[in-house]
C-alpha cells in the first residue's frame, strides 16, 4: 500500500474531500482498530456534502486505506496507520527576526528534526518575514501538521481556517490555537508574585514596553495577569503594585531613556519584574545609577534568564524556559495526542544569577 495516491483524475471538491480525510488519518484524529465516524457526521466535521465524503470514502478503500465494515462503516487498520504516520507532513514556521536573533528558537528547531528524524518525519522550516511576506500559503496548507513559533500571527490568520493541524509551540497562540505547547506565562507571573511574597515585598512594580501597532501582546499580558492574582490573594494593595509601560521604539537610547525616567518616578519600588529581557536590562542600569544595588536594596526579575546572560552580567533573576521539555513534549504528542486540545503546561524555573537568594 501506498501512502500517495493518484486521484488528479476526480473532480476538484472530490480531491479536496479525500485530501481532508486522508489528513484525519495522519494527524491521529482517526485511530487504528475503530469505526470511522458516519457519512452523516464525517460530512458534518469536514463540511462536504454527504455524496461526496461517501465517494471520499469508497476512493479511501479503493486505494486500501480502508476496509468497509458490514455495518457501512470504515475502519483504518493499524499498519496502515504507522504507514501513514510515517508518511506526514511537518513545517516549523518562525519569525525571522527572531530565531536569528534568540538562539534558543534554533535550538528547538534542530531539537525537534533531529527527534522527528529519529522516527521517520522530516522537519521542513519556513522563516517568515513581516516586511516582505515569502510563504507559499498553498504549499504551506497541503502539510498535515504546522508548527508556529515567534510573533507569526499574520501567518496564522492565514491558514487558520486550513484542513491542517496547527500546533502553537508559544503562548502567542495559546488564546487562539486548539494546540498549545507553551502557555506558561501566566505561571511564570505567578511564581514572580509568590516569590515577592517570600521576599516581604510591599512594593513593587511591573514594567514593560508597549507596541504602537494595538496588538496586544499576549505573553506581556499573562505574566502582568499571573502577578497581579497571586499579589491580590496575598493580601496586598492594588495601589502598591505600579504598573510601568514605555512605548518601543526602534531607538534603543530613547527607550531607555523614557524608560529611566519613569523608574525615578517609582524607585521606592522593593521589586521589579520586567516582562521581557530588553527592559529588565535598561532597568538595572537605571536603579544603579539611581545608587540602588541589584540585588541588596531592590530586585529585578526580568524574562528569560538565558537572553539576560548574553546581555549583561548584572545580577538580574530571570525565568529559564525549558524548550528541551518542549521539544520532548511536541514529539510526543505527535505520535500520542494529536487529537488532543489541551496539554500539559511547561514547567518554568525562576533562576536568581549572582545574587544571595537560592544561587544556582
């Protein structure tokens, strides 16, 4: 049996039918050793009427795909299904800007096609580019399974409504993608607030930059939203926690001069967590040339810890994601869970570099 078939000859919705089926099979929504769902509710699921998911059906089971049941139903066998597994389709499709610019985005990539390969599935890579738009969105909506990973919500606005399975490996998707490896933002803002708790902090502020585009941005949100609960169920005051936002530019001296200015205004603050590295650096160098010492008189938690280092050797905590884990947990749930809509979250650490608390 092959995993190809040659079906050019059929009418077009006929083709696009068999397509979406034959995508079922490979991203694991249909299992080895069970019934296929009706004609009447599989043409509900796909949105084809229901001749032509059972012509979809009868072409499947000339091609031996499936065995028709005496029932009128089809079943998918379990060599079939490691045939067809095999066989899929994977695209990483990342932000150019950033995987260049993070080393930990190409880390995941080579992680992830170096355990895709390991069990037979070859990992294509699309960088995109916002300025000038270089995906092949036909190509890129005939895989079976998409990977997203950075800022690429124009992409994802492209193909969300595709046949394919699309897996957010960040939170950027964690409010808009069914599949979620990453969503640990809001967590991490939590474990911030409860470590200004074991601190006896009273005061502190939550500082980071805003975009002049309007889009929200979701990792920003959670990690203000996660600090902000666990602040409040401790007993402390709203007007207590400062909140902080500069608008980005692209003039690195400007930001970090509005951004200086507005940490004179708060410096009483015992705590700032700064929702992303860039911030968390600027901020540093303002307390110390405001005379406060990181980490004796205030403390900064910046995100992450790993984009911190390479900036500074200041004494900046910061939260460590664990994208072997993600790999390790992408990899799973392709061969598990794919028709899975929630999973596990990532577990994040809080790393304190070169301070007197918890030294790693």
């Amino acid at each position: 049996m092959s995993v190809d078939f040659e079906i050019s000859h059929l009418p077009k919705n006929l083709q696009k039918a068999i397509h979406a089926i034959a995508k079922q099979i490979k991203t694991g929504a249909v299992k080895a050793e069970t019934n296929l769902p009706s004609v009447r509710v599989f043409s509900e699921i796909l949105q084809f009427n229901r001749q032509t998911t059972w012509l979809a059906l009868k072409e499947l089971e000339n091609q031996k795909w499936l065995t028709a049941q005496k029932n009128g139903r089809y079943r998918l066998s379990d060599s079939v299904q490691q045939l067809v597994f095999k066989s899929m389709s994977v695209t990483m499709v990342t932000n150019g800007s950033a995987y260049i610019r993070f080393p930990r985005h190409q880390e995941l990539f080579f992680r992830l096609q170096q355990q895709l390969k390991a069990i037979d599935i070859e990992l294509q890579l699309e960088v995109y580019n916002s300025l000038n738009d270089n995906i092949d969105y036909q190509k890129l909506e005939e895989k079976d399974l998409i990977l997203l990973t950075g800022d690429v919500s124009e992409v994802f606005e492209r193909i969300k409504n595709s046949p394919c399975k699309i897996m957010g490996l960040n939170v950027d998707y964690a409010m808009k993608c069914s599949h979620i490896i990453n969503p640990d933002s809001f967590k991490s803002g939590q474990e911030a607030a409860r470590h200004a708790n074991k601190s006896t902090v009273k005061k502190a502020a939550i500082v980071s930059f805003s975009r002049d585009n309007n889009k929200p941005w979701i990792h920003k949100e959670l990690r203000y939203e996660g600090f902000k609960h666990i602040w409040m169920e401790s007993g402390n005051l709203l007007q207590d926690l400062t909140r902080i936002e500069v608008l980005e530019s692209k003039n690195y001296l400007n930001d970090a001069n509005h951004l200086h200015k507005e940490i004179s205004k708060h410096s009483d603050a015992e705590l700032f967590f700064c929702l992303d590295e860039r911030s968390s650096i600027i901020v540093t160098n303002s307390l110390d040339n405001l005379g406060k010492k990181v980490p004796h008189d205030t403390q900064v938690i910046g995100y992450d810890v790993t984009e911190i280092s390479r900036f500074s050797n200041l004494s900046i905590s910061g939260f460590e994601q664990n994208f072997v884990e993600m790999a390790n947990q992408t990899i799973h749930v392709i061969q598990n869970d794919l028709e899975k809509e929630v999973f596990d979250k990532i577990h994040v650490d809080l790393v304190h570099r070169e301070t007197t608390q918890n030294k790693r």
